[in-house]
C-alpha cells in the first residue's frame, strides 16, 4: 500500500495516493467490524496510549475500540489525574511516556501545534486526535470514506460546509481533504464565524444557506464551539438556526439524492432540525460514527507497519 507517513499529524501532508491507501483498507475494517468475531492481529505486541487533554467521547472510544480490535494493549491516559495538573510540561510528559516504550500515541489538545511538538520528541508514531483550531485528520478521513460509501466515489462532487468554520478544526481537514481529491467545496456561515483569510482558501464562500446548499451532493453541518469563542458571534441560538440551521426548507436546495452529515455531537435546534439528523434516507451520521473506527484501525494498521519497517532497518544497520 502506498502510505510513507511516520506520524499522522494531518491532512496537509499527506498524498492523494496516501488518503486513497487508508480508505481503500478502512473498508476492510468496515467488513471486519460487521462480523461476529472483529479482532485481528495487526497491532498484537504493541502499546498504545490514548492522551486526551479535552473532553471527547466518540474520538476516545473509536481509537480504543480500534486499537483492542487490532489487538494492541491499549492505556488510556487520564489527564486529570496526572502530573500535567501538577505543573508539569507537554515536553517532559512526552519523555517520560516515551520512556516507557509506547508504539502508537493518540493525542488531543487545545493548543494548535501542541501535537506536532509531542511527535518531535519522541520515538513512536503519534495520531492527531485533534489540536485546537488545527486539525482533526482522522475525522476528515472518516467522513470521506462516508462520503465514498454514499456516493460511490470521493471526488468531483459538490460539498457545503455549514456552520462555525472559525473554530472548526474538522472544517480545515475537510477543507484540504476535499480539495486534494478535486472536489467544489463551499463553506456557509455567518461572517463572524468565518476566519481571517477565508477568501484565499480556495472555495466558495456564502452567507446565506439557499445559494450555498444548491445543487450541493453533500451537507456537512458543524456545531457551534462555544467553549472556544470569547465574545458575541451569534445574536442568539434561535436566530442563528432560523438563518443556518439546518431544516427541510434549506436542505430542499441540495440535490435530491444529497446526503446529511455532521460530526458531532450534535446540537438538535441550534445547528440541525432532529427530523433531519434522524432521516433514515438523508442523514449518513450514525454511518460516520461506525466508519470511525475503521479508519482509525486503518491508520493505526498502517503507522503501525511503517514503524515496523523503520525498527527492522535499524536493527539491521545496527548488526552490519
């Protein structure tokens, strides 16, 4: 398979080719995780810890799922309780784990960059759970694959992007993602919840739901991340589901075969009408959760054979 990274930071680095690589084997792990029995051998004798400095369900759960099916020992970190509270730094916190031995290292913060810096220190192969308003790889891997399962192909289609894009971190992976494989992205939202430069991002951009979701073959709303705006975006939930909600009038825009989609958690009302989120012909939701998993066992698989080629060249250096 033609997937070369040491570490999965983010989308930006990685290759057409690559991305193709992890959803091709990502769907041998959507079969595998259908069956009776759902563990394999791919990570058996290897360590895997689970670091996550925010609060997360779906992410958390999905890499350890992912890691106990492919049979790694797998240690969730508890933040809380360790010596970060105490004081002590991101640096000295990835030395001592790397101390330990680890092969895989899944990691989520707040800081934009925070995890880049981890991966610089130590020996194993870190996954980026999501760093601040940076990015979130491994969801914007899940939702192609999604995307490729509904629509049979990942490329040449029309995507909206709906929401609070200044905050998103799953925005900017679907972003460069969606790009990287030729597909006409458009991001709708209020003016104040778009970023600084948005102009030269290379999509479309609107204000208003009706021109942004016409004619769009995939709806991707996104949650209002008010725990990190520091001010007034919005004049209030109410009025921002009236203008971006979405509901059956606005969706009425898109395609008719148009797919829904949203990584949540959810917020019924405020982003999404329930009736909507709950449409068994339109929304991809609970499938995004279920590709969550074999995607990330797909990344993990293949980090996993790349730090095992890289230790084999080693030793072998070594003994010559």
């Amino acid at each position: 398979m033609s997937f070369r990274a040491r570490h999965l930071l983010g989308i930006e680095h990685l290759a057409p080719d690559e991305i193709r690589a992890i959803l091709d084997l990502a769907d041998h792990y959507v079969d595998l995780n259908r069956r009776t029995v759902k563990r394999t051998d791919a990570l058996a004798g290897m360590t895997q810890i689970n670091m996550f400095f925010e609060n997360s369900t779906r992410t958390q759960s999905s890499f350890e799922l992912a890691g106990k099916r492919l049979g790694a020992d797998v240690m969730n970190m508890a933040v809380a309780q360790s010596s970060v509270k105490k004081g002590e730094t991101l640096i000295d916190t990835a030395l001592t784990l790397n101390a330990m031995h680890p092969d895989l290292l899944v990691v989520r913060h707040g800081a934009s960059g925070a995890v880049n810096l981890l991966a610089s220190k130590v020996t194993c192969a870190v996954v980026n759970a999501g760093d601040g308003r940076h990015e979130h790889p491994t969801q914007a891997l899940l939702d192609a694959l999604t995307i490729r399962r509904a629509k049979g192909r990942i490329h040449r289609l029309t995507v909206a992007i709906c929401g609070d894009i200044a905050h998103s971190r799953v925005a900017r992976s679907n972003l460069i993602l969606l790009g990287k494989m030729e597909n006409r992205v458009r991001l709708i939202g209020p003016p104040t919840l778009m970023p600084a430069g948005v102009a030269d991002f290379g999509c479309e951009v609107h204000d208003d739901m009706a021109a942004g979701l016409k004619d769009a073959d995939v709806v991707m709303m996104l949650r209002l991340q008010k725990e990190r705006m520091d001010g007034g975006f919005i004049p209030s939930e109410r009025e921002y589901f009236h203008r971006f909600g979405l509901d059956a009038e606005k969706l009425a825009h898109a395609r008719p075969d148009a797919i829904v989609m949203h990584p949540g958690p959810m917020n019924r009302g405020v982003e999404i009408d329930g009736t909507i989120a709950d449409d068994i012909n339109r929304s991809v939701i609970q499938e995004q959760v279920e590709m969550g998993v074999a995607v990330r066992m797909a990344c993990m698989d293949l980090l996993a054979r790349n730090l095992r080629a890289e230790r084999g060249r080693a030793a072998a250096g070594v003994m010559v």
